[in-house]
C-alpha cells in the first residue's frame, strides 16, 4: 500500500500552466520530500495527489487503481496541514477523532485507534487538553494523530514545521522521522528547506517551475548533480 504514479499529470490555472506533463513514481513506504524554490509548484503537486485541485490532464494512480478523477475522501490519503487547523474548542481526544466520527468509524474503534495514535506520538497525557494549552510541538502532534487515526496509505505534508521555532522544528523533523520508521507509511514531504529535505528523504524530487530537475537520494544529489541548480539547492560543493 502507498505506492503512488503519476502520468503525464498537467496543471494550469487559467492561462496559466504551472504544472507541465510530469512522471513521478512514489514506492510504497517511501519517504520522498518535494523541494524547490517558493512558487515552483510543491503545494499544488501535493493538492493534485490528495485530489484537492482537479488536474488538467493526465492520470494518478494510487495503490493500483485509477485515482484521478476520486475526492479526497476518496483516496485513503491524508493530508498534514498546519497546527492552526486545530478545533481551539475541542479537547485533543475530540480534535484527533473528528475525522473518524466524520468517516462513520465506530466508537470502539476509534478508541481504540486514538490510544494507538497517543501513544505514537507522546500523546497520551495531554488527550483531555484543548490545543490552547499544549506547546507547538505538541499541537504539530495532534495534527499528525488526526491523520494517523485514518489509517492511510499515505501521509502528505506541505511544510508542516514553517510555524515552528528552529529548535522545535529540529524536534518535530526527528520526530517525524521517528513515525515514519515505526509505521513504514509512504510519506510526501513538501519544503523548501534542504536541511529537511537532505535529513529526512529516501528520495528527494528537486522541482523547477513545476518541471522536475533531478530526483534521487540525498546521497546521490549530492555526489552527482545533474546541474547548478540542484547542486545549489542541496548544498553541493560541485
Ligand atoms: P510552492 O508550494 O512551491 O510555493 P505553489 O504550488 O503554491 O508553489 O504555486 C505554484 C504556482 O502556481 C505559483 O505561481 C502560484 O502563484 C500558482 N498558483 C497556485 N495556486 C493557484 C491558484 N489557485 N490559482 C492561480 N494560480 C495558482
Ligand atoms: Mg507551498
């Protein structure tokens, strides 16, 4: 489960093209990062795989099966966002079932998966705190057990730690890392962060004005990249 194609996949707004035909295979389990300078296309490469904007042409498979033309709900994907998408009302316990009592999961199984969740990510004292009373940290946190709750086959985050201090984004980017290594879920990583990118990736994909430049492993961009941009983007001394 979590392997990913893209065929041919366009995206233009309008006029506009920002997304010219793309390939991409993602492998199941794998951690791939999107990096690239602001405005190169990483969020709406990611909004096209979670199927929240609809592409122009091409297809996108997931797990084998025609995904294109699915919703969200659909895909057996979940989307990461930020941790100001927390409900400020609702406990913890409630912000990480939501999406399960939306789903119709019965209530025993989400319990079942909530404790499964905290106990994932050191949760499981603060389930009965509202989001105003944990740290940045922990709210990141939260934000990652209401995805984990729906039992993906595959997790995609879009610059999930911009909110967060230096110290706490190196926290959270272990952390993450941690998951990843415990659940062996494919995972897609948007930033445009090298550190992040080089640290984190099985695979990283170094786009370009929506144009894929190179993609590789971190070590392979950085022993052999394919021009100035990569390298400088990676941190290369070539
Ligand atoms: P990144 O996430 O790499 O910073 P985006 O995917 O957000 O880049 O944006 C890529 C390009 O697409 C940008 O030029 C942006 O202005 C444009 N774009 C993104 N979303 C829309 C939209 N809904 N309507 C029009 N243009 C958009
Ligand atoms: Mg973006």
């Amino acid at each position: 489960m979590g392997r990913i194609t893209l065929d041919k996949v366009t995206k233009s707004f309008g006029d506009v093209n920002v997304i010219p035909p793309l390939d991409l295979t993602i492998n199941d389990g794998e951690f791939v990062v999107f990096v690239g300078p602001s405005g190169c296309g990483k969020s709406t490469l990611l909004r096209l795989i979670a199927g929240l904007e609809d592409v122009s042409s091409g297809q996108i498979r997931i797990d084998g099966e025609d995904a294109t033309n699915l919703p969200p709900a659909k895909r057996k994907l979940a989307m990461v966002f930020q941790s100001y998408a927390l409900y400020p009302h609702m406990s913890v316990r409630k912000n990480i079932a939501f999406p399960m009592k939306m789903a119709g999961v019965p209530e025993d199984e989400q319990k079942r998966r909530i404790e499964g969740a905290a106990k994932a990510l050191n949760l499981t004292d603060y389930l009965d705190r509202r989001p105003g009373q944990l740290s940045g940290g922990q709210r990141q946190r939260v934000a990652i057990g209401r995805a984990i709750v729906r039992e993906p086959s595959a997790f995609l985050f879009d610059e999930p730690l911009s909110n967060l201090d230096a110290a706490l984004r190196v926290n959270m980017r272990l952390e993450i890392s941690e998951l990843h290594n415990q659940l062996k879920t494919t995972m897609i990583y948007v930033t445009h962060d090298q550190v992040e990118a080089m640290t984190m990736a099985d695979k990283i994909v170094v786009l370009r004005a929506g144009h894929i430049e190179q993609v590789g492993s971190p070590l392979e961009l950085y022993r052999e990249p394919r021009n100035k941009f990569v390298a400088g983007f990676i941190g290369s001394p070539k």
